[in-house]
C-alpha cells in the first residue's frame, strides 16, 4: 500500500480538475493505496508568506507529507503558473530548511496533474514549457524529488467529451501505476 499526499488546488467542483482528483483518488483506493487529500480552496489555505514562522496548518501539511510515498498536486495552470492559492502552499509547505537544500524529500516521488486553456503547440513551442520546467527543477529537484510524472492536458475548456475522457483515461492509468 502506498501512502499518497494529494493538494487540490482548484475552486470549483465541477471542474475537469475536480474530475481529475476524484478519478485518481478512486483509481489509487481501488489498488489498495490510501490518499489524504488537501482541498486548499474548501479549507481556506491562507497562500500569503510574509516571513512568518510555520503555521500549525504547515506544519500539519509537512506531518503529512513525512509520512507519505507520493505527493500528487492537481491544478490548472493560469498565466503558465498554477494559482496563487498552490504557489502559496509551496512557498510555505515546500520551504527551506523543511524542504530543501538538504533534499529532506529526496525518497518520495510526486505526480503533476495540470489543465491548460491552451493548444500544446502555443505551451511547448512559444512559452518554452516554463510550467513543467518550473514545477519540475525549481521546486520538486530543489527538494530532492526526481522521480516525478508529469501528466498535462490542453486546450480542455474547448476539446470534446470524448478527448476529456481519454484525458481521465491517462489519470486512471497513473493512479494504477503509483
């Protein structure tokens, strides 16, 4: 059985991230993992860092995270971030000296969900893949995690039913994969 650490970070449920979380958090049940589930917007994550010791809510989220495998975040990517309310959560959860330099989650592994409004062409070509790059050497290779999946998903408010549920496919296959 695998531990998984999952961080939501969208504001509506009945998104297509909504649907994403739901369907790894099934998928990741069925094969016998367990999954403790952060919804940062339903439990009012405050993203401001202002150089404050850690919260009792970070701290609870660093606990966690000590005793998980995986860290799963699933978002989308607004203005090729993901939203403040997860930049926030990184910027304290996923905090020096917690985190990084020493590479304090160097054994986990971590899987990306992400949405974009946008064609891959428009994400790869012309804005250089600043999200996946960003994600993947700016936070989780600073905290010593290079084991990471990153699964995206584009143009989703303007693809069919049938391309959203291929995309849920591929979740369903990462969920079995853990």
């Amino acid at each position: 059985m695998k531990k998984i650490f999952l961080v939501y970070g969208h504001y509506n449920e009945n998104s297509f991230n909504a649907a994403i979380k739901n369907e790894f958090i099934k998928h990741s049940e069925l094969k016998g993992n367990k999954v403790d589930v952060v919804d940062l917007y339903k439990e009012k994550f405050d993203p401001v860092f202002a150089g404050e010791e850690p919260s009792a809510e970070v701290l609870d989220h660093r606990k966690r995270i000590e005793k998980c495998d995986t860290i799963v975040l699933v978002a989308p990517i607004w203005n090729f971030r993901m939203p403040a309310i997860v930049e926030g959560w990184i910027d304290k959860v996923l905090a020096p000296p917690w985190a990084y330099p020493i590479g304090n989650l160097r054994k986990k592994k971590a899987v990306i969900f992400c949405t974009y409004g946008s064609p891959r062409l428009a994400i790869t070509t012309f804005f250089l893949n600043l999200p996946i790059r960003r994600l993947k050497r700016g936070v989780f290779h600073m905290c010593g995690i290079y084991n990471i999946t990153y699964r995206r998903y584009f143009a989703v408010p303007f693809v069919s039913d049938s391309k959203r549920q291929e995309f849920l496919e591929d979740v369903r296959k990462t969920a079995n994969n853990i």
